[in-house]
C-alpha cells in the first residue's frame, strides 16, 4: 500500500449555520497538470528559476487553455501563478550578505501579490569547505576555502566551483580541478577573470550528495503519489547532476522521471584535446561516456507511464472534478488555446519518457575547448566515424536555439517537421564570429570550433507558435548589434551582486589603494575618539563594523568648523557596489557568455518547455503542506532545527530564518529512515563540511568507464562498481 490512498482537502469555505444565513458556493480548483523539479548548475544561486517557473506556468495555462478568469468573470481557480522570488532589483543589489538574501523562493506569494499556484520545486545544492579551511579573516571580508575560492558566509558555495564542472558522471567521483595545464603551468595566470578565477578546487564528490538527494526526493513522490507526472529540468551541471539521480533510482527499482529536459549541458561525447592536457591518461573514452548516456536514457524512456490517459483528464471527458484543462484542452488532436490574442489549434502530444535537449552554439562556456559539450553542439549523427544519434532512444529529442540568421531570416524554434537537418556551420561562416570574444578566447586553445558542412539532425515536434531565439533578456546588446548579417551580437551587462563579490576576492579591491580614495568631512568628536594620529582615525571610522565595511585612512586634516577631512580608501562593501554599478564608463560591465541565455528568458519557457514537459497528474503539488516539504527537501541550505548553522556570521536583519511548521516537521519525523538519514547527512555536511558516510563509494550500474589510460592498456569499459 502507498500513501496516495490518504485523503486531502481539495478546497474549503465558510458559512454561517443559521437561517437565511446564505449559502456559500465553492469552486474547486483542478487538478494541477504535473510536477516540475528544476536544477541549477555549478557556482550558482539559482538566478534563472524566477524565470523559468514564470514562463512555465504561463505557458502550461496556455498549452492547457486555462485562462486567468471565467466566463462569468469570476477568477479562475485552475490559473497557474508562480511563486515570488527575492531578487537583487528589490532593493539595488544593496544587501551587505547577498547569498543569504537573493534568489529565496517566497514559497505561498506570487509576484502579485495573490497566492501562488505553481507546479515547480526548486532543487538546490552545493559544496561546504570543512570549517578547520575556511578564511574569514581577510581585509576585504569575503570568506574563502583553502583555495582562496569566494565561500557565502556559511562557508559553502552554490553548485560548487566553476571550473569543476564535469563533462562525464565518473569524474564526480574523482579530484577536483587542480588549475595547472601540463601539471605545472597556471591556467588562471592566462585565463582567469575576475569573476570566474581558474584556482585549484576541491573533490567533486558533494556532487554525488546532491544526485543521491534529487534520487531521493523522486523517491519520495513516486512513494506517495506513485502516478504523478514528474518532470526535472536540468541546466547546465543540474543536467549532469540529473543523469546521475537517475541512475540511483534506477538501482533503488524505483520508476523514473515521466519527463526530462536538458539546458545547455556540459555533458561531452567527445575526448577533447585540451581535456587530455589536463588529465592525462585520466580522460574518460567516448565509447564509456555514449554508452552512460544511452543506459540512462534508455531507462528514462523504458515503460512510460499510461495514467492518467490525457483524454480521460480534458474537461469534455472527465464530468465533475479531475479535468487539468479549460475548454479547449482536449488532451489529444484538435486543441485549442488563446495565445497573444489569437486564436490558436494545435495537437497535444505525450511527452511521458521523453527527454529533450536545448542547445546552442552561442554558448561560449560548453564550447570551451576543453569541454565541447551538446549543449553546444547537439547529438551529431555520427561519432568518430560510427553512428551516434540513431543509438539513442526515439524519445530523445533535440531543439536548437541559435541567434544565426541565414537568408536574413532567424532560425524558429519548432517550425519545422521533425526531422530536420540543420546545418551547424555554413561556408563563410565562423563559429564565434559578432560575439565580440577577444583573439586569445577564439584560439583553439581555448574555444571549440563547430565543423563547417555538419548538420545536426532537429528532432523535437512541432510547436503551436514557433519562436524566435531571443539572448537579450539582460544586458544591453553593444556589438555588431541586433541586426547584424549573421544575426549574432554581443551582450554586456552590469555584474550580479555575486559576481562582483568574487571578484573583490580576487583583487578588484586591495586595501591600500588609492585608485578610488573618497575624502569625507567628519565630526571631529568621531575622527579623532582615539586620537589625531592616522591610526587612531582609522580605529575610530573601523570600530564595530564588519570586515567589508572598514577602511584604510591615507589622511586627515582637522579643519575650522569642527570638521576632519579624512582622505580614505574605499571599503570591499563600497568597491562591491561600484563594480555592480557597471562603472562610469561601462568599464566593469562583462560580456555574456550565453550559457544561461535559455533558461533566463521566460518566453523561452512559455513558448517551448511547457510544451515540451510531460503534463498528466500533480497530486504532489496540490497537496499544500506535502508540496511545502518537497521543497524544503530539496533545499540543502534549509534547517530542519531552528539553530544557526556553525559558523555562520549573517546579518540578521537581512535574512529571513526560515524553519518547517508542525505539519512539514511531522512529515519529516514520519519519512523513511533510508531518506531521513540523507536528510541529515546533508544538514550535518552544510554545517561541517564532512561528506557523509552515505555518499557512496560504488558507481550505480548504468554509469559506465573507462580511461583512455585503461582503454591503452586493453581494459573493456567497466560497468558501475567500487571507485578506487
């Protein structure tokens, strides 16, 4: 017996028992289409889920021809409305603690003010330095690991480091990035930035915590609710992380996702060059990552499930309470919906055991050389002169999003019938050409370049409205431009508050420069408290502030008026802020790379994902205090004990502690113990930095491996098994 069998309150009024008191009319919402968990990617706060589940509840309400009111003007009870986030455009970017405070899902609010109705759950994870190695004393006041790589100020960073993003599941067994080319030459001394440093990180296995959470809380759906219909929306390491999670379930015998999509992943087929050079003999073979991808595809895609029929849930069919769709929702051929004020018919289709992958080859971190991932480049046809694509299960699908124009006409995502040939690279065109990307980045050394004449076969159906690719979401487009002949252009924007905190970390900011000192008038009484020396003013401008507020005094003149002219350098807060403004000339903005260009426009996810998720069931979802617990599942940073984490030092007044009601506690003392061990281990690791002992040592079974050190040797491809 499952947990499904309990009941639960669908909707309730109140009314006065009394005669003449009126009657009360309830209108029951229905059902909600699906369950969507989504999954960011390495050193990552989550920044595109406002947009995603924005653009995913319009575009279900759409697909399911659900509008915001009926016919008789009264609001819509079925109407999707996302959650609210906590953005840094609420207050400037201002907030001293950034991780703590940005990008916190509001799980009841909508933007608007009304109660949210959404469909996702947003997965969150990342790695924590053990607290013996992490650096809270340096003078711009950043927290660091022993590597000298920017840590929150609970000691942990969100999907982990930059540059150990994987191109294959096995590595995330293994070392972390060691930042040396050769093993002894620096690869950030050539091709560090400032916001995205190349030093050495630690091992990749919090990865693996994180796949074994996203398994479980799966699990615990597919406990309760066995029927629903649960999608995971992977981006970049997120789609890895994916993979990986369905491995586990599928050594738990525990049924899959209904529906999986992949966003600009870094997963390679490939044996790259410059991977080689970083690794040696360590490279994981083609032959070991195609046959991975295709073991788990192949179980996502096994025995899709047939309830509930799309038919038996379209309002013309379901009589009473149970139907997902408005009127025109008919769950098969022939559906209609209203989409920019028109009038649109369009065939549903089923996308249970399905999974698509979003790529584009604008994306200039998948296509670094060293990575070459599909979510560059797509499922070639061929691999190394054997077939490739057509190994893959049917239900694979693939749609580009590219800026390219050819004839002077974009590229329509979901205009053409499947299969379609596209042709990556045409002659005369170049891979990074209008991208604005320096010499030195075009280098092979650095960046792949797409093989020119190689199409790459489109095999997503149709969309009811095809839609344009659109990378301007943020930013300002500066080179060639928007009209540019190839279609392509540059996009710079002014750096996220995160972003220009690493970067004071790695010296945009040093204590004693003089570059941007400020000359304040200051009372005589403060400046000169201690006394008139430099030092003494210093002390007296420093005390009691945190470490990011204090400052460097160079002089200080006591004038007439009662006033000291102090002549300062600017506190780590202030350069933070400056580097966020973009600077008086633009001169601190950065170039996108477009690697979140997908995920962070919603109409990508209005147009596209919610027609590409699989819809059919969301119990989980509509059960209101179940659905609260998933989410607290499936945030790492969550207490389940209101006690504050170790170590941390958060400014109070700016985060909102956020600790589970009697009802989710409750069904967090009744969870299996299997998942409430998990749940802990990965509490106690957030806190302490120690990898749990359940973080296993044994590769399920469909991840397979091999060396192109053990394929010299003659060693066949291993299946699963222990990790030495």
């Amino acid at each position: 017996m499952n947990d499904a069998l309990r009941t639960r309150t669908i909707c309730t009024g109140q009314a006065i028992t009394m005669p003449g008191g009126g009657d009360v009319h309830l209108i029951a919402p229905p059902p909600k289409p699906c369950v969507t968990i989504v999954v960011h990617g390495v050193n990552d706060l989550a920044g595109c889920y406002e947009r995603i589940e924005r653009g995913l509840c319009e575009g279900l309400n759409e697909r399911l021809d659900m509008a915001p009111t009926l016919p008789n003007g009264v609001s819509n009870p079925g109407f999707l409305r996302p959650a609210s986030y906590s953005l840094p455009e609420d207050d400037e970017g201002k907030a001293s603690n950034p991780d703590a405070v940005y990008y916190r899902r509001k799980f009841a609010a909508a933007a608007n003010g009304t109660d949210a109705r959404s469909v996702v759950i947003p997965f969150y994870w990342g790695f924590r330095e053990e607290e013996r190695h992490i650096i809270k004393d340096a003078p711009h006041g950043e927290w660091m690991d022993r590597n000298r790589n920017r840590l929150d100020k609970a000691g942990t960073l969100e999907g982990g480091h930059f540059v150990n993003a994987t191109t294959n599941l096995p590595d995330m067994w293994g070392k972390g990035f060691n930042g040396k080319l050769f093993g002894f030459i620096s690869l950030d001394l050539f091709a560090g930035e400032l916001t995205h440093p190349l030093f050495s990180a630690p091992g990749r296995r919090y990865m693996v915590l994180a796949a074994m959470r996203l398994a479980m809380l799966i699990r615990i759906i597919r406990k309760r609710y066995p029927n629903d219909t649960v999608n995971v929306v992977g981006h970049s390491q997120g789609t890895l992380i994916t993979l990986l999670a369905h491995a586990f379930l599928n050594e738990d015998k525990v049924r899959p996702a209904d529906g999986v999509v992949m966003i600009n992943s870094p997963y390679s087929l490939c044996e790259p060059n410059m991977e080689k050079l970083q690794g040696f003999g360590a490279q994981q073979t083609a032959e070991a990552r195609l046959a991975t991808l295709d073991a788990i595809l192949k179980f996502i895609a096994a025995a899709p499930n047939p309830y509930p029929a799309l038919s038996s849930i379209a309002l013309k069919n379901c009589q009473g309470y149970g139907a997902i769709g408005g009127p025109g929702w008919s769950g098969g051929s022939a559906c209609e919906t209203t989409i920019d004020a028109k009038r649109i018919a369009f065939n549903e289709r089923d996308n249970r055991g399905s999974v698509y992958l979003y790529f584009t080859p604008q994306d200039q971190t998948v296509g670094l050389a060293n990575v070459q991932g599909i979510g560059w480049q797509g499922v070639d046809e061929q691999l190394y002169g054997k077939p490739l694509r057509r190994t893959l299960p049917l239900s694979f699908h693939q749609r580009i999003f590219t800026l390219r124009k050819r004839g002077g006409e974009k590229e329509l995502i979901g205009l053409h019938t499947p299969p379609h040939a596209y042709p990556l690279l045409l002659q005369g065109e170049d891979t990074w050409e209008d991208t604005g990307l320096p010499c030195l980045q075009r280098m092979s050394v650095a960046r792949a370049s797409l093989e020119q004449g190689k199409s790459v076969m489109l095999t997503a159906p149709l969309l009811p409205v095809p839609v344009e690719t659109n990378f301007d979401a943020d930013g300002t487009v500066v080179m060639p431009g928007a009209d540019s002949n190839s279609g392509v252009y540059q996009i710079k924007d002014k750096l996220a508050p995160i972003d220009a905190a690493i970067a004071i970390s790695n010296k945009a900011w040093t204590p004693e420069s003089t570059r941007h000192s400020r000359l304040e008038a200051i009372d005589e009484a403060v400046a000169f408290k201690h006394g008139r020396d430099i030092g003494s003013v210093q002390k007296a401008l420093n005390e009691g502030k945190e470490i990011s507020e204090t400052t460097h005094v160079f002089a200080a003149r006591a004038t007439d008026d009662g006033k000291v002219l102090v002549t300062r350098s600017e506190t780590p807060y202030e350069a933070r802020m400056r580097l966020q403004s973009g600077g008086k000339d633009k001169e601190h903005e950065e170039a996108l790379s477009f690697h979140s260009a997908i995920p962070n426009n919603p109409e990508h996810s209005r147009r596209v994902l919610a027609y590409d998720v699989a819809i059919g069931a969301g119990e989980s979802v509509d059960d209101v205090t179940f659905y609260a617990y998933l989410c607290r599942v499936a945030d790492w940073r969550l207490d389940w004990e209101n006690t504050k984490a170790k170590g941390r030092s958060q400014v109070d007044s700016e985060v909102d502690h956020d600790f589970p009601d009697e009802a989710v506690e409750m069904l967090y003392q009744k969870e299996e113990e299997k998942n409430r061990d998990l749940i802990d281990a990965t509490a106690r690791y957030r806190t302490t930095g120690t990898l749990p002992t359940t973080v296993v040592n044994n590769m399920p079974s469909l991840v397979f491996s091999q060396t192109l050190a053990e394929r010299k040797a003659g060693k066949p491809i291993g299946q699963g098994g222990e990790v030495i």
